[in-house]
C-alpha cells in the first residue's frame, strides 16, 4: 500500500479496549462497514488494511475517489393505460412527476407500458459523506455494555480521545463522537514521545510503528508474538502448552510485544500441572512450557507490552506476583486433599441443579440409576459403574473447581486417586465429561464411556423434560453437543438408543414430564445423526436421508450402510431402480385396499416375467451382508424393466392383482431393507 494518492485513513484513539474478541467485536466490523458504505468510491483494485489495538482501532484504505462517478437515475412509474384517462394525466401520474420535480409530458413512456424518470445525479464529495459513514460503522461495533464519559451523552464500550480522518494530506473536515478530525494521533504510553504527526495517510503505518512504537494490525501483532513465543521455547527445548483463546487475549492487550521468559519455585511442580497452567493462563495470561512427555517445566513465557533496557525488572514482577498465584493453587490443592472425595458429595444437596429437577445430590442419585442400568450392556460391574457415578460430580464442592470450573472432572481424577480409589475408576471421573467438543476424544474405557453415557442422558432427558427444548441458536445447557457425544459414542459399540431412553427416563419417576419424550428426543438425536453423517463424515444428503428414513435403522451399524449406500447409489446403472421403486411406491399407495399383507404369494398364478422377478427376490436375504445384499438388488434392473414392459400390474381379475401386488410388496420391503430408496431419486 505504498501508493501516494488516494489513501483514506480513519483512526480512533481510545482507552484500553475489552480484549475479549477485540479483532471480531471491534477491528473488523468497524472496518467492513466503512468499505461497504464506501463502495462507490472505490477503485476495482482497491486495498484495505484494518487495524486493531488496545488504544485504537481504524482503516487504511488505498484505491479511494475524492469524488463518486456521476449516478444514472431511472425511476419507474405509473402504468401509461391507467396513468391518462382520454389523454388527461391522473393524480397518480401528476403526483409522480412533481416528485421527480419535471413537468408530467417530460416523462418517458417505454415499450413495457409504464412512464419513467431517468436523470444524472452528480457523484458526492467524500466530504460530505465521511461524519455520516464514521458514525454508521461505530454503530456497528459489538458493545456489550456502553458507558459515558466526562459530560457527553455519546456512549461507547470505552471513552474515544482522539479522531484522525486523513485524504492523502488533506485533514476532512469530519466530527464524529464530539471529536473533530486531525492528523495528529499518540503512540505508545511509556515508548512513544508526544505527538505523532502524521503528514499523509500513506504513512500512517510506518510512522505509528517507527515513531509511535505501536504495531497496530491485530494479525501482525500476532504472528509476532507467535514467533517469539515459538524462538524463545525452542532455545529453552521446550514447548508452549496450548490453551485456547490465550494467543488472542494476549494480543489484544499488548501495542508493542516482547516475549521475556520468567520461572517459578520447582516446589509447585507438585500441584497438578493443569491447575498450575490453568492458573498462569487465566489469571496472568502467561504461557506454560512443556517438554516432550508434556510435562510442566517450571520456566515460562509471558508477553510484555514495551521492550525495557532492564527487563530483569519486568521479568522479576511477574515472577513475583505468578507465585503468589501459584501459592493459592497450592493451598487449594492441599486443603481439598484433607477431604476424601466421598466426603464431598453429601455437600451437593445445598446444591440446586435445576429448581424444577431438585439439588445435584438429587442428580446425582439418577446418575447412578442410569450407570447401573447400562453398566450390564458393556459387561462393567455394577457395584463399580455406581460407585463411580456417585462420585462423579464431587469435585464441583471443591475449592479448586470452584476457583476454575474448567478443572471438574480433571481434579476429581486427582482427589478420586489421593483418597484411594482405583486407577479406573480415578480416570471414569475425569473421562465421563468426554467427548467434550466435536472431534475430541471418546472415554477411553469401558467404564468411563457408561458414566459418560449416563451423565450425557440425564443432562439431555431432564432438561427436555422440563421443556428447555433447544431452539435456533439458543442451546444454553449444549444439549446438541451432548446428543452428538451420545451418537459418537453408540457408531463403535452396539447399544440400543431406545433402551438408553428408556432407562433414563424411568431415573426421572414422578417428575411427570409432558408429551411424548422418548419419541420426541429419538427424532432429536436422528437428527443430530443426520447433521454428523453430512458435516463430519461427508456424506451426502441424499445417502443420509435414504439410510435413516429406513423403519429398520440401527445406528450401531450406520456407517457401514452409509459407505456402501454411498458407493452403490453413485453408480448410474442403478438409477432405474430407484424410479422402478418410486413406481412400486406409488402403485402400492393408490390400490392399498386390494394389499392383503395375510396373502401368500401363489406361484401358479405367475408369467415368466413374474416368475423371473419372483426368483430373484426370493434371493435376497436380510442375512446378506449390505454389500451383497445391495449386489442382489442390482441384479433385480433387467427382469424388473422386463415386469413392468410386460405384465399389467392392475388385472381385471382381482386374485391375480391381489397376488402380483403381493409381489411388489414384498420387492418394495427388500428395497427399502437399507434405505428408502425414493430419497435417492
């Protein structure tokens, strides 16, 4: 963006902005509209850059026309027929012209038969148009919650200091939030002296890094952080233990970064890792190194917002106040362990779950109900599979999930093993929460995928039950997140959803839930299937809807029929038994009165065309495996064109339509064995 002509620059200086989403809720829209509603100023090949920063947030655009091209104006209007009456104008077609402001007979009648206005409005100066633009696109920034400052009624998510609005090196006469337009902005707090002069808007980059040491595109201020962080872990021959959204926040609090790395006492080593890593994140906003084994290194990388000529001060801080953060997880972490895990869940009964589905110690009891019900289907003890439900929810009285929600499950494997129990049943707690995300891993064991089961069931039956049924985008309790974890877990081992129902809802007796709540959340979780049949796995619409339209679906086996389905349907010789199907399918439908599903086929009564057909049906057996049985069904294309070329299905004689109706029934249940063919077609 090196080009001297034709350069807009709009820059807002403000306090620190909110660094959550800062670039999604801030940088961009506010850029976005400025180029939208700029649009017809704009060259073809014009630039954009966007920035974001704590202090400030704009756009830089090259390839922008002081001047629109001139508008062609056509406005259509009445009906030539209806708009004269004995060649007098009407009040419509008067009232039209004086809006146009010409004289009625000046209008164009055109070949369609209606009157227009055409004329040539003169392209606006950028002028005049920028307050207006400016003040839309602060309207389209994401605030949460406005505030005021000093004696202004103008409100925004933080207070604006400064407007910078530049053509090339003509300041625009531009106020905007009671500021007036400048070419004058601040640099960094504490790195930057005064003033920054800014003489042309294609120099606005240069001189706010150079002079004003603020690097201020979000994008770059994170690939140098990135780099940084990646040059200083390889020196140490570590690696950054990953948590999401930290990169982000980080960014979005810094104008100038420097990685510096800082290192706590070894002793805290001894507090689980997570809580130490959870702890410099969320409080410090400080990165964990790790080695090879993923083991927590006592060494760490934190992001300063200025490069010091001591930055053993800097380091020495953040060293000082990181361990008196680690020094609360330690306690926490100890003062829990002098409780037994068990100990805990009594305390849940002061805990309301939900008011209409009592306490978690309430939730707890069906937990169990549920664990001990599936247990028996994956061959786990249901002594265990109940123990461990009851402790699954334990670690939420915790100090330590109570200061970090996101550790529950992970310090309940911690406490379950300090307080003695089994390995397994250690790891059940803290893997019962999985899958937690799309993609994420499945319990890892028999017994954590039952207490992940009953866990995710319960969530979803009672907060159904109670009528929060997720709508649009609003799943407050994840109930799709929860019904797709469900469904992943049911593709690799053979459980029946219906029963899984069943189960769970009897855990809920005498809540007295409304309508019909096993058939209604088995629809729900065919269609959460269904989304992760064509999203994850990639199957086409069609297939998916073929597959789980079938009577005889078993989801235990869907991938399979899926991929076979797949294959088979995309081979064009087949496509004429889909129609031949969809012909059967409406045969049926317009004489079921002459269906007698008690009828047994009479061979004695069939030509050779029915005989051939016949034959091959008997073939096709539900024992096949689908690729074979989907083989036979291709082998039906020949005799079945050869049928219906030949053979008049509707006989006059009322046996012999009654037995060839037969038949096709009987064709159209091996048809739609798999699938319903017709969602192919």
């Amino acid at each position: 963006m090196s080009n001297l002509q034709n350069n807009l620059l709009i820059e807002f200086l403000s306090e620190e902005l909110p660094p959550i989403n800062l670039e999604k809720n801030i940088g961009v829209p506010f850029g976005e509209s400025i180029v939208n509603q700029l649009s017809s100023f704009l060259d073809k090949n014009h630039q954009v850059r966007h920035f974001v920063a704590p202090r400030r947030f704009g756009i830089v655009i090259n390839g922008v026309n002081f001047e629109e091209s001139d508008q062609q104006i056509l406005r259509k209007g009445p009906a030539v027929a209806t708009a004269l009456v004995n060649g007098a104008p009407t009040n419509a077609l008067l009232g039209f012209a004086k809006s146009c402001n010409v004289d009625w007979q000046k209008l164009e009648q055109r070949d369609d038969g209606y009157f227009y206005f055409q004329t040539t409005q003169k392209g606006r100066a950028l002028n005049d148009v920028i307050t207006d633009v400016i003040g839309s696109a602060i309207k389209k920034i994401h605030i949460a919650k406005a505030m005021r400052w000093g004696d202004k009624d103008y409100q925004f998510v933080r207070p604006l200091h400064n407007l910078v609005v530049m053509f090339d090196d003509q300041v625009l006469d531009c106020n905007v939030m009671g500021l007036t337009a400048t070419n004058s902005t601040l640099g960094h707090r504490f790195m930057s002296s005064g003033q920054v002069i800014i003489p042309h808007a294609c120099e606005y980059f240069n001189l706010i890094q150079e002079t004003g040491k603020v690097v201020p595109e979000f994008k770059l201020r994170k690939d140098k952080i990135t780099q940084q962080l990646n040059d200083a872990a390889s020196k140490l021959n570590l690696q950054i233990s990953h948590i999401d959204g930290l990169l982000d926040e980080v960014t979005a609090l810094v104008e100038y970064p420097e990685v510096l790395v800082g290192e706590f006492d070894k002793k805290f080593l001894d507090v689980p890792q997570e809580c130490l890593i959870l702890s410099m994140a969320k409080n410090q906003k400080y990165f964990a190194l790790v080695d090879k084994q993923n083991k927590l290194n006592n060494k760490f990388l934190f992001v300063a917002n200025l490069k010091s000529k001591d930055s053993q001060v800097i380091i020495d801080g953040n060293q000082k106040v990181l361990t008196a953060r680690l020094a609360d997880a330690e306690f926490f972490y100890n003062f829990d362990k002098r409780t037994k895990l068990q100990d805990f869940v009594p305390k849940m009964a002061n805990v309301v779950y939900h008011n209409k589905l009592g306490s978690q110690l309430e939730r707890i009891e069906r937990l169990q109900k549920i664990a001990s019900a599936v247990a028996p289907f994956l061959g786990v003890d249901v002594a265990i599979a109940s123990k461990t439900a009851y402790l699954l929810k334990a670690d939420l009285s915790t100090e330590m999930v109570g200061e970090f929600p996101e550790l529950q499950g992970i310090m309940g494997n911690y406490y379950a093993k300090a307080s003695g129990e089994d390995d397994e049943v250690a790891n059940a707690i803290e893997k019962h929460y999985y899958p937690r995300f799309s993609g994420d891993e499945l319990p890892d064991s028999k017994l954590a995928t039952v207490v992940s089961l009953a866990d995710k069931l319960e969530t979803i039956v009672g907060i159904w039950g109670i009528g929060l049924i997720p709508t649009g985008d609003k799943d407050p309790y994840a109930l799709r997140r929860a019904a797709l974890g469900i469904i992943r877990i049911l593709l690799v081992n053979n459980l029946d959803l219906r029963e899984l129902l069943k189960i769970t809802i009897a855990a809920f007796a005498g809540k007295n839930f409304a309508g019909n709540l096993s058939d209604d959340l088995y629809a729900f979780f065919i269609q959460r299937l269904s989304n992760y049949l064509t999203i994850i796995e990639n199957y086409s619409a069609k297939v998916v809807n073929a597959v789980l339209a079938n009577q005889n679906l078993d989801i235990n086996n869907v991938l399979t029929v899926c991929k076979s389905f797949a294959v088979w349907a995309s081979n064009e010789s087949n496509a004429s038994l889909f129609e031949a199907n969809k012909r059967i399918e409406n045969i049926l439908k317009k004489n079921a009165e002459d269906i007698d599903v008690s009828l047994v086929v009479d061979e004695t009564k069939f030509n050779d065309y029915e005989k051939k057909l016949f034959t091959l049906v008997t073939t096709i057996d539900q024992s096949l495996a689908i690729d074979d049985y989907l083989t036979k069904l291709s082998q039906l294309a020949t005799p079945l064109a050869d049928f219906f070329a030949n053979v008049m299905v509707i006989d006059e004689d009322i046996s012999i339509r009654k037995n060839r109706l037969s038949l096709l029934t009987m064709l159209y249940d091996k048809f739609n064995y798999y699938g319903k063919l017709s969602e192919l077609v």
